[in-house]
C-alpha cells in the first residue's frame, strides 16, 4: 500500500499539469458553447460604481429584437485584460469628465432612431454622439447602474455592428435603457 501511495505521490506533478490542462479545455469549450458572435450580441460597457448585470439583461431580454441571441451589460473593470471586447463594444456610459479620453470610441448618433422625448446630447465636433443619462442626482436605468457624481452619457460605439446596416439593435437599446427607471 505504502509502494502505492509513493507512486501516486511522485507523479503528482504530471496529475496537477493533466488537471490544469483539463480546467482550461473544459472553460473553452463553455465559453464556444455559451458565447455569441458579435453579430448576435449586444454588449454595452459602463464606467460606473457597479452593474447588476443579470437583471439589466433580464429586462432587456422580454423585449430583444429578433437575430439577437444574447445582451451583456459590464463595468469597464471586468475587461482587465481584453482590451479587444471593450474596443467593439456597442454601447458605453462614460461620466462626462471622462468622454474626451475615450472620444475614438464613439460615433455620432442618428437622430431619426432615437425617441422623440426630450434628450440632452454630448457633441464632439458638432456632431450629438452621447445621450446624457445621470444628470447627478436622476436618469435612466438608475436601478441597474450605480451612477456616481456628476453627469453620465450612452454613446454608441464605434465599432458597433448593431448601428445601422444590416441591423439597429444598438438604437432600440438606447430606447430601452432611456425607457428604465
């Protein structure tokens, strides 16, 4: 038994290395199967407190547009290292005082699919490219983001594939979250 056990013990490296490896095929083959490609996902990044992510994509999620298969709502402290999801995003709420730094993000709003409602834009060279959504002390979708001082704006992504051709699923998530108390 003791001849056994030696055994084990001396290959435990080989064992660990085999169960790592393991861990790391089993989380990619979860994320292929729960993932959608960009073009079936709407992903919106906000610069707040917090998000409650399940519920803000739970609401959404009664109403999503057809050949949209999956919503994700982050904080911009969840892409730590993946730069490349924070770049193609397709929606962000920035805090004002921030807007300038990320200004390469952002492309300016077509007025006509936006709601009628009264709004309140942030221009970068003459052009409406951010709906103000926290004006400090109320806005959109306040139960869901955890907004902090000062004014907070949604821009639409530049690298958005959900802002016009073929589809404007960005637009009809920018009604929703204006919608949202």
């Amino acid at each position: 038994m003791m001849r056994v056990l030696k055994n084990i013990l001396s290959q435990l490296h080989v064992y660990l290395v085999w169960l790592i490896l393991s861990v790391v095929l089993w989380g990619f083959v979860f994320n292929l199967l729960t993932d959608a490609p960009a073009e079936k996902k709407l992903l919106l990044f906000a610069e707040v407190g917090g998000v409650r992510e399940r519920e803000f994509c739970a609401e959404l999620e009664k109403s999503k547009p057809a050949g949209i298969r999956m919503l994700q709502a982050h904080s911009f402290d969840y892409v730590m290292f993946d730069e490349q999801s924070l770049l193609s995003a397709d929606l962000y709420i920035v805090p004002r005082e921030r807007v300038e730094s990320y200004r390469d993000s952002f492309r300016a709003l077509d007025l006509s699919r936006l709601p009628a409602e009264e709004l309140s834009f942030y221009e970068l060279d003459g052009a409406p490219c951010g709906i103000r959504v926290w004006d400090g002390e109320a806005g959109a979708a306040s139960g869901y983001f955890a907004y902090g001082e000062g004014e907070y704006y949604l821009f639409l992504g530049a690298n958005s594939l959900h802002a016009g051709e073929p589809d404007d699923a960005a637009y009809w998530m920018i009604g929703e979250i204006l919608k949202m108390q």
